[in-house]
C-alpha cells in the first residue's frame, strides 16, 4: 500500500527547528493528544516542584477518564495508517527523532533536573542513555526480519513474521522522566504500534517537550500521545478495551497491581518494580576503587536510581578497612542545587520522600544499627528545599527497616558477614533480584557468582550494570511481573506479535484431494 505523506508533519519541518520547549513556558502542564498539547479538564491537580527551593513551579492537569480515552481514541485513529507506512519511511522519522533529541538534550536536561532535582551531568546522562534506545530503534527494518522456510512440504514455504499489537500504553516513574519513557515509546512505535504515556505527575513536563520532539521529527499526529495524572488515569488503562499492552516501571506494589489488573483484562503486561541493590566486596578487591563505585553507586541521582546500591556487604576482614575508606569520602560529595555545575548531588523529588527517607536514621540507630553519618546534620536539610546529605548505615543486618525497605535515597547500609556463601546467601534471599555487583580480583569468584546469583543484572566491578540498549533491561523476583525484559531484543517481541503463513502457489504437479491431516511431504 502505498502511504501518503502526512502534509502537516511536512509543513511542520519546513518551518525549522522548534523554539523554546512548550512544556517549560507554561505554568500549567497539559496532556499531548493527537499532536497537540491539550489543557487538563477534569478540574483536578497536583503540584509539580523545584526540589531545590521547595517551591511549586506549575500544576500538572490529572486526566479524568474521558481524557484517557481521547489519547487512546487518537492512537487508535493513527494505527492503520502508522503500521502500514513503509520500514524505510519509519526509519527516517526515527532518524529525525533521534537527531532532534540529541540537538535538544540541554533543554530536555534542564527541564529534568528542575523537577527532579538530579544534578545537570546526570540529567544530561539520563538522556543519553534514552538516546541508545532510539538508535537501536533505527534498526528497526533489520530488527524485524523474520524466518522463511522454502520448501516446508513439497511446493509449500512457512515463514513468519512479526506485527505490531495496536495501541500500547505505558507508565512511568519519576526517578527517569525522559529515559524510560524512551526504553518504551523508541521500540513501540518503531514496531509499528501506537503509544499513549502516562508520566509520574511528579515531573511531568520531559514528556511533553519529547512530545514536541517528535512532532517536529515528521511523526504523524496520534502515534504517541501523552496523559496526565494519577490512578484514575493508569486504572483507565489498564480496563481501556482498546490498548494492547502496558509497559510499566514503578515501585514493586503498583507493579504487581498494574500487572495483576492488565493481564486479567486481556492485556500483555510487563510491569518492573522495585529494588534492593547489593554490591559484594570480596577481601581481595581493590579497596579505593570499591569505595569509589559504592559512593557513586550509593549516592548518585541522591540514590533515587532503581539500579543505585542500598547496600554493601563487607565479607570478612575488608569491613573495617571498607567502611573507613566509604567514610572518609562522604565529605567529598558536593551536594547542592542540580542547576549548579559544581553540584554532584542534588536535593529529593519531594519533602515527603526527603523525611520518609531520613526517618530510616532513626529506626536503624533503634533497631541496633550504628549511623556513621547521619545526612540531617548537612546544612541544606534545613533550608526549604528537599535536600539530605549523604548518610551511612553499618552494621546493619537484614531483620532491620533500613535493610528491608527500599529507602531509595542517599543511604548507604553496609551488611557485614563472614564468607562469600553468606553475601551470596543474603543477595538471593532477599525479595528483589533487579541489579547485584561484585568487587574482587578472583576470576573464578566472580564466575561463581554470576553462575549462582539471582539478579536480573549482575555487575563485575561495575557497580550499577545497566545494560546497553542492544541487551534488555529486567529483574527478577519482586523487581519484574511478568515475561518479558524491557528495551533491547526483549522490547521488539513484547511490541510485536508473531504470525506464521503457510503458503502454496496453484501448480498442477502438486494439486491433489487429501483428506488427511495435513503432513509434511
Ligand atoms: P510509583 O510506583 O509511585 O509510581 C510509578 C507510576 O505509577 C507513576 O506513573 C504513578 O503515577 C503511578 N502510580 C502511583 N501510585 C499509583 C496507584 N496507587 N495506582 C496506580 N498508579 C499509581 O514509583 P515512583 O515513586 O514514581 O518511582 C520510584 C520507584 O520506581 C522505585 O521503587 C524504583 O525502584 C522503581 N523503579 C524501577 C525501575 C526498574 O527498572 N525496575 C526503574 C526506575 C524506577
């Protein structure tokens, strides 16, 4: 079938490059439906701020179920005519997209760290590693390819091939505004499928300037659109008869509850949750460079990251030396306003999280734990803004709050025990198996452990192994519901379906009445 370029899209183009990004001009954040930013209706709201000042900077609309329908309304509207536009004329608008993101990742990163607070270079490195993920999407015409089989049965070829699901949905959480939207939207739509996003109502206005991205790459009105809001919005998703699948990252009880309530409406579901990250220092590592990764693993993006250590077991007679060399360099860490170059760690998403996070000082220090330092001593916890400094629990052991909940903040647990099988022991025990690492000189202890370990993604003195985008990206146990991995070769079967065609051509030499089952000849 031949597609007809869409002349809007092409105007669109013509007109250049776009100026300042919507989202960030505006007080108010609106849904993106059909190809265009669409004011909020439902008269509900919620707050969006600077974790820096502690002030609200704009309102995000919360959509009511009718709105949710609009977006998936248009999405379905844009299906026919999107998964019948040529591969190579598919690749040339995620070409645009990827070269439009690219040329536009301050801004993005800008808009990131002013409602997410994480510091400039890791707003600009979020973006970069959602980048990836559109240019494996760019890939898409070899991506899918599918198997031929001539001569099945005589005169008869099987081949399969792959296609798109229709309209796919999915939701999203605070701590990546841009990168996980990518992980799933560069994939989705590149497979052909239509896309509707609900982002974190905390930092809400990345989606929308990647919505005005992509409009100006060329993508057709409704291929991807974006709805605001909270639980009204994902529980219409997931009951909505008209979306196929939902993709979701968030922590492990809303994960659960997305992919018990989308699988029982029909729906296929990939639905990744929380974590309890665990980096093994073996005796033989090397010290300062285990040290290093675990202040940066622990207290990168203000330990906001699903795949940041929360916790370091010490096996054996490194413990001492391990937590004085952690300790020594906490006063190091620069800690201020994520719009300031020289910060390197930024304030919280919000002071609920702060003080939810902070209260763990206070029932390990109950529960028989020893604070090495407690982040509410730092200057700026006292200021309006969000911030905890860097805080550090050891002897900690995994009867304790501070072990068993994801704090999700800039607090490191150190776990001492005596041998390999007991760090070994305490990693697969645990409820989450998204990222684990290990820190030793020993060839055969690593290969050990990533034989035995039961983590989705396991690192050898890299302390947060989040795989490229050519790999796919998933936990195991309590970290991810359901089968499928997200992004990468995993992300192409979750968009896609699989087709198998059985084909014969009329030719006399093989035309005969068979009343039989059908068998290979
Ligand atoms: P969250 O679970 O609170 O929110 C995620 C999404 O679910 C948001 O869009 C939110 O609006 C929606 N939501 C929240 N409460 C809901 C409810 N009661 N019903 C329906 N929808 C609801 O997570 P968060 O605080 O935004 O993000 C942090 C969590 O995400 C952490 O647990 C972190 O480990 C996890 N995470 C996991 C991965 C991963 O790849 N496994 C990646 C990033 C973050």
């Amino acid at each position: 079938m031949t597609q007809v370029a869409d002349p809007r899209a092409a105007a669109r183009r013509a007109a250049g490059p776009a100026t300042a990004p919507l989202a960030a001009a505006s007080p108010r954040v609106h849904h993106w439906i059909d190809g265009r930013p669409v004011a909020a209706a439902s008269g509900r709201s919620g707050p969006v701020y600077d974790p820096a000042s502690g002030r609200i900077a704009r309102e995000v609309g919360f959509a009511s179920v009718e709105e949710v329908d609009a977006a998936v309304a248009a999405a379905r509207a844009a299906f026919p005519a999107w998964r019948a536009m040529s591969l190579s004329r598919r690749t040339e608008i995620l070409f645009r997209i990827r070269n439009l993101v690219e040329a536009h990742r301050r801004e993005l990163a800008a808009l990131i760290t002013a409602e997410h607070g994480k510091v400039v270079s890791d707003a600009q490195g979020e973006v970069a590693r959602g980048l990836e993920n559109i240019e494996f999407a760019t890939g898409i015409a070899h991506l899918l390819k599918g198997d031929f089989s001539e001569q099945a049965s005589t005169g008869v070829d099987v081949y399969q091939i792959r296609q798109p699901l229709g309209v796919v949905a999915g939701i999203t959480p605070f701590n990546f505004p841009a990168m996980v939207p990518m992980w799933m939207f560069a994939n989705a739509i590149a497979c052909g499928n239509t896309f509707v996003l609900k982002p974190s109502e905390k930092d809400p206005s990345a989606s929308l300037y990647i919505a005005e991205l992509l409009r100006e790459a060329g993508l057709p009105d409704g291929v991807f659109n974006v709805v605001q809001g909270d639980r009204v919005a994902v529980d219409r998703i997931l009951e909505h008869p008209d979306i196929e699948a939902v993709s979701f990252v968030g922590s492990t009880p809303i994960a659960r509850y997305v992919y018990e309530h989308a699988t029982a409406a029909g729906k296929r579901c990939q639905a990744l949750g929380g974590a309890k990250n665990h980096m093994i220092v073996l005796p033989d590592a090397d010290l300062e460079m285990a040290a290093d990764a675990a202040i940066s693993a622990g207290y990168g993006s203000a330990g906001e990251r699903c795949m940041a250590i929360a916790t370091v077991v010490a096996v054996g007679d490194v413990a001492d030396r391990l937590v004085e060399a952690i300790e020594a360099r906490l006063p190091k860490v620069k800690i201020g306003p994520g719009g300031d170059p020289s910060s390197e760690m930024g304030p919280l998403v919000t002071r609920q999280h702060r003080d939810r996070v902070a209260s763990y000082l206070d029932s390990a220090a109950a529960q028989g734990a020893r604070v090495v330092a407690d982040g509410r001593s730092h200057p700026l916890y006292r200021e309006e803004g969000f911030f905890l400094g860097v805080s550090l629990i050891d002897a900690v052991t995994p009867e304790m709050d501070c072990y068993r909940d994801e704090i999700f903040g800039p607090v490191l647990t150190v776990v001492r025990v005596p041998a390999y099988a007991d760090a070994v022991k305490l990693v697969n025990d645990n409820p989450y198996g998204n990222g684990t690492a290990i820190f030793t000189r020993d060839g055969g202890a690593a290969r050990q452990f990533q034989f035995e370990v039961k983590a989705g993604m396991v690192g050898v003195n890299v302390p947060i192994p989040v795989p490229v985008a050519y790999y796919s990206f998933g936990g195991w146990k309590a970290s991810l519901f359901g089968d499928s991995h997200m992004y990468g070769p995993e992300g192409i079967q979750f968009y896609t379906r699989a087709k198998v065609v059985t084909s014969r051509w009329p030719d006399p030499r093989t035309s005969e009445i068979d009343l039989g089952f059908p068998r290979t000849r």
